[in-house]
C-alpha cells in the first residue's frame, strides 16, 4: 500500500536567471528550465523580453528554421528595444550589414563570397603562425615588464586575450605595428561589453574607420593576407563593397576574437578542475597523438562553451518550438550551454569525458550561421592547449576556484581573470627541463 500521509516533493522553483551566481554556475538553473519550461519567457537584464530555448533537440531545430530572422527589423518592440539587441556600438559604426546580422538570399550571397578568402587551406597555412604566437605568448608569460624569471600569470590578459587578436590581424593582413591598437579597441569591447556603451561606440568606430582605410590602401596593392582575398572575391561579377569588406573584417574580429579568448580561458579553467582528465590529455600529447587532443577541445566546448547564447533571432511569423507558440515579432535565444548538457543527447552531460566521440555539439551553432571560424578555432585552441600542458607541465589555478569572476555578458561565458602558477622553463631547465625560447610574437 502506497504510504498516503507521505508528502509529494515540492516542486523545485524556478531559477533566478542572471544572477552573479547563475553567471558563476548557470548549469542547475538550464537544468531546471530544460525540464520544467524548455522553452522559457523572461525578461532580460536589458529589459528586452525573450524566449529561451533550452533542450537540444528544439535548439538544432530553432537554428535552422528559417521562419527566425537574424535581422532586427522583425522584432516586435521597436526602434528602442532594437538598440539593445545587437553587438554595442555596430549600430552607429554602420557595421550591421555582416553575416550575423542578415537572412538570406543577402546572406547566402555575402557568405559565398567570404568563404572563397576564408577557405580551410588558408587556415591550415596558418598553422605555423599560429604556434609560432603561442609559443612567444608562453615565453611572455614567465617574465615580467622587466624581463625577470615569473612563476605566476593571469591566463586571460596574458595569453588568451593577445592570442586570437594578433593571429586575426595577422590572418587579415593588419599590419604589426598597427595591432596594438586592435587589442586596445578590443580590450574596450570585452571589457565593457554588456556595460556602458560610450567607449566601446568609440572603440568600434575607430576600429571601422582604419578597416576602410586599410581596405582602401590594399586595393591599391593586393596583397596575400584574407583583406585582399575580400577584395579579390568575387560571385558571378559581384565582389563586396568597401562598406561590406569592412563589415566582414569587423565581424570576423568580433566573432573571432571573444570566442577564442573564453574557449581557452574556459578550456584551461575547466581542464585545471578535472586532474585525472588533464593527465589523460598531457600524457596523450607527450607521446605525441593528436586524436585525444582533438576530441577534448570539442568535449571543453560541450561542456563549458564560451558561446552560451546564440545570437539574436526573430520569429517573421507566429511560429511553434518544442510546444511553445512564439509570437511574431519576438526575439528567441537558443541557449547553446543548455542544449549541450541535455541528458536527452549526451550521456553523462555534466561529465567531462574528453575521449567523448558522440559529441556532435551545437557550441559552434548549427544551420545556415553555423560557425564560419571553426577550422582557425580549433587550431588555436589546439596549439594552445598542447603548447600550455607541454611547456607548462605543473600549471595550476593560483586562486580558490570560487574567488574565480564570470563575466556577467548575455551571449558570451568567460573569466574575467585565470590566475594561474607555474614552473617556470627556465628553472625547470636548471634542474634538467627544457629552456626558454625567443621572445614576444
Ligand atoms: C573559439 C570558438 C568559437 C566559437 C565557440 C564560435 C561560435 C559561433 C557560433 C555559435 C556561431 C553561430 C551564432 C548564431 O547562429 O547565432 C558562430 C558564427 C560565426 N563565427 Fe564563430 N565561434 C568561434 C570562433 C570563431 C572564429 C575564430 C571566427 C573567425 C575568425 C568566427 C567567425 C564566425 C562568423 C563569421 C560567424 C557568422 C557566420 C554566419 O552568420 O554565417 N568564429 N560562431
């Protein structure tokens, strides 16, 4: 007999959603929401009002329905609301007209022509570049401002942040001395991002207005570097106008940059967390595979991506996901960190396993938008890491892991600092290791 006077468990109530707390750890509260409201009405910190979409099934379908528009002229609320739903400052910039931002046939069309500069050969010629700047970044990390032997660093500022700002420069053909500037103007971007506007306005105009000037210049003397690939690319006669190739490099800096920085930063952060799983991974590098390699940095980005949010979508027309009528006009989020845990996709979802080989992730986005930088993404992330864990053998988190800071942004999840300490190569060499080469990238 059933025990009548026992009590049903209460149900748990909803999460509190954009909380420091939930920024710290949001993995219990898209837990809640996969199973009690999948496809979940709230109000953002913006004010704006959206739906979520959280299980990975309605998020795979929700990315490649067409009936959502990336173009804001669809939402609901109006001019104002609109201001508040795109990457700051692209607005007044007159940078809106990248892929991120447009359906097709615009898309298809600015995509094709893209994708002829931004091809898998260019990225894997890159390669050597690539590690040649981690491996400057790394010696970087082991000295100070006056060139003495240092045994700690903050992983971000150090090392993830510079990494993809100077291997896109370079990738664009921004030449050396003028990409400082880029990581001042992008420093702006990350630090300011889902704050006070003003300076980063000013940082992605600065940005706009030296693209078009560098557009200008190299159509004058093309040269091998992707601008004047942008340049060169052509679709039936058509190549991209000077505001379009501006908007293309810009998009392909701000897409590019962030996501990287947050997947090595979220990557070693988590890896640091999980020491049987590190191990695993240094001793597979040391004996040099490549395949446990690879399948970490997808599993690190399943299991903390830096892109948590896809970007904006609006339904053209009253539409259904997972059950859930959406109104037309309303901006929906596919929740890309949810998704991925969903235990109706993965087994084990909160376990990092990083031989996982059923990982067919939607981190990189899925559809028609799906993550145009995955090739140059994983080659960063994977020289990166291999170099860090080879070089760096005892890395390890030099702070309690809950004095760690999450950046509280919509979209992106990541760090604001990854104090980290080590033994430095030169004092691994006097006692037998291997000894510090070069300097800066
Ligand atoms: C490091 C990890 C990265 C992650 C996790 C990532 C993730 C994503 C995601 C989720 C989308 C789709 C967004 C949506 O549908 O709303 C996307 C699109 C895009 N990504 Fe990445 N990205 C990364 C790196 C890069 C890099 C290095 C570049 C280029 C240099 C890049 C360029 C782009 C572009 C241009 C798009 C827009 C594609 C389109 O709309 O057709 N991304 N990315």
């Amino acid at each position: 007999m059933p025990d009548e006077t026992a009590a049903t468990p209460a149900p748990t109530p909803a999460p509190t959603l954009f909380t420091w707390e939930f920024a710290a750890d949001p993995y219990p509260a898209y837990a809640w929401l996969r199973e009690h409201s999948p496809v979940h009405r709230t109000t953002l910190p913006s004010g704006v009002d959206a739906w979520l979409v959280t299980r990975y099934a309605d998020a795979r379908e929700a990315l490649a329905d067409g009936r959502l528009s990336k173009n804001r002229g669809h939402h609901s609320e109006g001019a104002n609301a609109k201001n508040k739903v795109g990457i700051p400052g692209e607005r007044g910039a007159d940078l809106m007209t990248h892929l991120l931002n447009i359906d097709p046939p615009d898309h298809t069309r600015l995509r094709r022509l893209v994708s002829k500069a931004f091809t898998p050969r260019r990225i894997a010629e890159f390669a050597p570049r690539v590690q040649e700047l981690t491996d400057g970044l790394i010696d970087g990390l082991q000295k100070d401002a006056t060139g003495a032997v240092k045994s700690e660093a903050d992983l971000i500022h150090e090392f993830a942040f510079p990494l993809p700002i100077y291997a896109i420069c370079d990738l664009l053909g921004v030449p050396a001395e003028d990409q400082d500037d880029f990581r001042d103007w992008a420093g702006m971007m990350i630090r300011h991002g889902g704050g006070p506007r003003g300076g980063v306005a000013r940082s992605v105009k600065k940005m706009r207005a030296y693209l078009l000037e560098l557009i200008h210049r190299k159509r004058a003397d093309l040269g091998d570097d992707l601008i004047s690939g942008l340049i060169r690319a052509s679709d039936h006669g058509e190549h991209l106008s000077e505001n379009e190739a501006a908007a293309m490099a810009f998009i392909l800096l701000f897409a590019g940059f962030e996501t990287t920085v947050n997947l090595i930063g979220n990557g070693v952060h988590t890896l640091l967390r999980h020491p049987e799983q590190r191990a695993l991974l240094q001793e597979s590098i040391a004996r040099g595979e490549t395949g446990l390699l690879e399948t970490a940095v997808e599993e690190l980005l399943r299991y903390d991506g830096p892109v948590e949010l896809a970007t904006w979508r609006f339904a053209t027309r009253s539409l259904t996901i997972g059950g859930q009528v959406i109104g037309a006009g309303d901006p929906v989020l596919v929740v890309l960190a949810a998704a991925d845990r969903d235990p109706d996709r993965f087994d084990g979802p909160d376990t990092l396993d990083l031989a996982r080989r059923d990982n067919q992730h939607v981190g990189y986005g899925h559809g028609i938008h799906y993550c145009l930088g995955a090739p140059l993404a994983r080659l960063e992330a994977q020289s990166a890491l291999a170099t860090l864990l080879t070089r760096l053998p005892d890395l390890r988190l030099a702070a309690e892991p809950d004095d760690l800071r999450w950046r509280g942004g919509l979209i992106m999840r990541g760090l604001r600092t990854l104090p980290v300490g080590f033994t430095p190569e030169a004092q691994a060499d006097a006692s037998g290791g291997s000894g510090m080469r070069g300097s800066r990238p």
